[in-house]
C-alpha cells in the first residue's frame, strides 16, 4: 500500500516536473523570440542613425562650401565696389 503512495506521488512530481518544463520553454522561446525582435530593431535604429549621421555630415560640407562661396562673393562685391569709387573719382 506504501508502494502505491509512494508510487503516486512520483508520477504527479513527474507530471508536475514535466509541465514545468513545457512552461519554461515555452516562456524561454518567448523571451528568444523577444530578443531577436529587440536585436532587429536596434539593428533598424543603428541604421537609421548612421543614414542621418551621413546626412548629417554631407549638409555640414555643402553648408561650408555655402560660406566658402558667400565670402568669395562678398570678396568680389567689395571689389566691384572699389572699381566704381575708383571709375567715379576719376571722371
């Protein structure tokens, strides 16, 4: 009759056991696939921040060649303006 006790609680340990590991993985294949979710996205980000970065980098070269050109028209306007004070104060 022990036996038999004995006998019962080991098969529901071993039911309990088993479904414990069932839950696991499932929980385990849950958080797996979470995970590969939150590396996708962070993959996602980084590239978006390296496209804006690169965008980033190209507006600061057209913007200093932007400065580059204004200051040489404004050094070209000044001569311009010295040309005609020159012409006027000869005529």
């Amino acid at each position: 009759m022990e036996y038999l006790i004995l006998e019962e609680k080991y098969k529901n340990l071993l039911n309990k056991s088993n479904y414990e590991k069932t839950v696991l993985k499932k929980e385990t294949e849950a958080l797996q696939k979470k995970i590969e979710n939150l590396e996708s996205a962070y993959i996602e980000k980084e590239s978006k921040i390296n496209e804006i970065t690169e965008e980033k980098e190209k507006l600061k070269d057209e913007l200093f060649e932007m400065k580059k050109e204004n200051k040489d028209l404004k050094e070209h306007i000044s001569k311009l303006n010295e040309r005609i004070v020159v012409k006027k104060n000869n005529q």
